[in-house]
C-alpha cells in the first residue's frame, strides 16, 4: 500500500542535519528516553529511520523499526545493509505476536500526528501499549496541543505548519519542509491535550509527562539566542513521556 511518505526517506534523512534537529529536537529526544544501555526499543513510525538507527548507537541492546510505508522501510533497511547495526524493521501498522511485550521503551516521534481520527489515535496507543513489558515507557511527539495557527513562522528551522485556527480535535496541519533545496508536503492531525490523554489512558498508559523541547547550549553557541526565539516561545510540539500501568503492581495505576 503506498504512503504519502513514500518519496520522502532523503529528506527526512537530510533534515537530521539542520541545526533544528541537530541542536534541539534529537537532543531533547535523548534526554527524555535517557539511558538506553541494554534496552529493548521499537522506534513506532520509523520513517527514514534515522531515529532507529540513533538508539542503536546510544546502546540500546535490540532495536526494531516499524512503518507502513514501503519506501520508508526500504529506504531503512538498505541503510542497514550499508551501515549495519543490527536493526530490524518491519513493514506495516500490526505488531507480530512474537513481539507483543517485548520491549522496554517505545519511541514514536511523530506517529500520532498521522492519525486520522480517535479509533487510529487510539489503535496507535494500543499497539504502543501491546509491545512494552509492564512498567514499559512510550515516548512520543504529537502535535503540540498549544499549537495556534500563524503565530510564528517557523521557516527559519526548515518547515511551515498550515492550519485552520483554532485547530480542532483532527484537523489537517499541513507539513511543508522546506531546507536545502527540499520542498515536500504532508499532512498531519492536530489533537488536542484531553485527547491524547485519553487515548492514552484508555489503551493503559499512566502518569503521563509533558515536557517542551529545548535548544542546547551548542546550538546557541552557534546561532546565537535570537535565532531560537520564536520557535521556543511557540514550539511545535511537546514531548510525551507515560508508562504503561503493571498491573501485578496495585501502585501503578494499573
């Protein structure tokens, strides 16, 4: 089945380089998962799999990249074949029984901004959930529910966001990257704070974190404060870091 990220693994690959990625983005992404030394991963939404392949170097001991687009996936596993790491990926949206609790952490970085409506937000939570052990973490990026149509530009960090105001629970946000000679659309799903909670909550995720990313002190070395301004005021999207409940343990929430 083709995908609107079909044609996209360059330029996804490509964006890890900007100074956005480089300074901001992938550095926060480290900080909230930590320590990954010994860890069983599923990076959910693979893309390019540049992130998949970040986790392996970080040392998590297994790592699996899963995705339902086939250009994605293949680009992923021709890197791999050039640069192996032993990464494994996977192609499509249902986890292979095999795989059910196998995980320590699930990495989603940008997965639930592609569900079209709550039944595929809330499907995209469950499989999170179907493949972490009790006590398991998913971290994710959606969307940031504060989110508000033309208030910044964020073309000086290689993208455009396009909306109606206010979004709503579903609306299109249209992702334009735009950088180094890349000029790509896709679209993506605003959803609001209480929804994502919700989905959470109802697929057995608890005490869920919500953390802004932040530039580091690299990055403002080189490009000075000014730069990260608007888009620190007004970032696009927000870190989300829950566990799911063990219920062999009455204090989890499970």
């Amino acid at each position: 089945m083709s995908s609107q990220f079909d044609a996209l693994p360059g330029t996804y690959d490509d964006f890890t380089t900007t100074p956005f990625r480089r300074f901001l983005e992938t550095p926060s992404v480290l900080g909230a998962i930590g320590d990954l030394h010994g860890a069983s991963v599923l990076d959910l939404g693979c893309g390019s799999g540049a992130y998949t392949r970040l986790v392996r170097q970080q040392g998590a001991a297994r790592v699996t990249g899963m995705d339902v687009s086939p250009g994605m996936i293949t680009h992923a596993r021709a890197r791999e074949t050039v640069e192996p790491l032993g990464v494994d990926y996977l192609l499509g949206g249902d986890l292979p029984d095999a795989l059910a609790g196998a995980f320590d952490l699930v990495l989603g970085v940008y997965v639930l901004p592609y569900a079209r409506n709550r039944a595929e937000l809330g499907r995209l939570c469950a499989t999170a959930a179907r493949a972490l052990r009790p006590g398991g973490r998913f971290v994710t990026l959606p969307v940031h529910p504060g989110y508000r149509p033309g208030t910044v530009s964020y073309a000086p960090y290689g993208f455009q966001l396009t909306a109606a105001a206010p979004p709503t629970d579903g609306s299109p946000v249209l992702l334009h990257l735009r950088f180094g000679g890349h000029d790509r659309a896709v679209t993506a799903r605003y959803w609001s704070k209480s929804a994502l909670e919700k989905a959470l909550s109802d697929t057995g995720f608890v005490e869920p974190r919500w953390t802004d990313p932040r530039v580091y002190e690299p990055g403002i070395a080189a490009h000075g404060s000014a730069y990260w301004h608007d888009y620190l005021a007004h970032p696009h999207t927000v870190i989300v870091d829950c566990r799911k409940a063990d219920c062999r343990n009455p204090e989890s929430g499970g």
